[in-house]
C-alpha cells in the first residue's frame, strides 16, 4: 500500500506540474500528455495537488508504522525515501527529472532494483545479489529486456515452457524496435502502440520472473 501511495503521488503531482505543458500538447495519446481532466476543466487543478500530497503523507505514515510495529531494520525508511524522492521530484522543482532525461533512468531503477530489493529486505532483514539479478530485466525492459533469458539460465532449474513464455516479452521488443526503425513513431496511434508495447512488456517480464521463483520455491520445498 505504500508503494501503491507513492506511485499516486507521483501520478497526481505529474497532472498537477505539467498542466502547462500539456495544455500545449496537441499530439497526446493514452500514455502521454496527463489525463486531460485538468486540460478539460473537469476538476479544478488544486485536486491532483491535495491528493499527492495527501497520498505522500500517508505513504510515510505506513513506512514509519512498518518500520515500528515490524522493527524491518535501519533500511526501512531509507528505501521508502528514496522512493518518496524519486517520485516526488519527477515532475516536481526543482529537479523535475522527466524535463531533463533523467526521469527514465530514475522509471528502470524504481521500477526495478528499488521495489525487488525493498520487498526481499522487509522479509529478510538484508540484501542479496541475487536480488540484483532479478531486478536487471524487470528495470531494463523500461529500455530493452533481452538480459529476462540471462537471468533464467543463471537461477537454473527453468523449465522449457517458461523460456518459450519468455520469447512474449522478446517478440514485442523486437516489434518495437522494428517500428522505431521505421519512423513509425511519428505517427500519433503508432507512438500510442509503442508505449502500451512497452508497459506489456515491463509487467509480463515481471511475472515470468515471478512465476520462475515460485517454481524453485516449490521444488526446493518439494526436496527438502
């Protein structure tokens, strides 16, 4: 729930920062230029703004309460910080990632790395390498996720039908980069296709990743 609170506060300070802009933007889709809730006037700007900060309070709210209650180790609030900050100055001044390129990094690591490692270190009271690892693909499938079959191979124990589910992902990532060989993003409905491609392609390497891992659990369970 708080990561859930995090990622809204972000979402409604974007509408919020980027009215401006998106007032201008005369090429939106689904995936780009806000909601246009505020760009119609269906709600009056200063919404998005008390429910992102209404969502980062009760996001810190619960990192505190889990670092109390659980005593989850020193770690605890330092990672849902980081996530808090990221997220916070996406769109917000005075660093406003999104407007400076390095929004994206910040999407592939808290994305990937931040919430793998945050989840595995609240259950276990510290990290681990393989951590790393699995968070790699799921991060760079923001970008590209050939590095899904690597990580399979190193954990081992992969059955053949999820390295066949695993060829999902690859197809639409080659289709995208085909299509962006091709100007196709120059076109509004192709660019749109393009970036649900791409959200597909961030959740479903996460869930062959997950499905991988409960595999092994089960067989490490099976044998003792």
């Amino acid at each position: 729930m708080a990561v859930i609170l995090i990622m809204w506060m972000t979402y409604y300070l974007g509408e919020w920062n980027d009215l401006e802009g998106d007032q201008l933007n005369q090429s939106f889709n689904r995936f780009s230029g806000g909601s246009r809730v505020l760009v119609k006037g269906f709600l009056p700007a200063w919404v998005p703004l008390l429910l992102g900060y209404g969502c980062l309070i009760g996001a810190m709210i619960l990192g505190l309460y889990i670092y109390l209650k659980y005593r989850t180790g020193s770690w605890t609030l330092l990672l849902g910080g980081i996530g808090i900050f990221s997220g916070f100055f996406y769109s917000s001044k005075p660093f406003r990632w999104s407007y400076h390129g390095v929004g994206e990094v910040l999407i592939g690591f808290c994305y990937g790395w931040l919430p793998i490692a945050t989840g595995f270190y609240l259950f276990t009271g510290f990290f681990s390498h393989q951590i790393v690892l699995l968070s790699i693909p799921v991060g760079l499938s923001i970008l590209i996720g050939l590095s899904l079959i690597k990580v399979l191979k190193i954990f081992g124990q992969t059955p053949i039908w999820l390295f066949v589910l695993s060829g999902i992902p690859l197809l639409f990532i080659l289709w995208n980069l085909i299509q962006i060989w091709r100007g196709d993003y120059r076109d509004p409905k192709r660019l749109e296709l393009l970036c649900r491609n791409t959200i597909f392609i961030n959740l479903s390497i996460t869930m062959i990743l997950t499905i991988q891992q409960t595999f092994i659990r089960s067989i490490l369970e099976k044998w003792g």
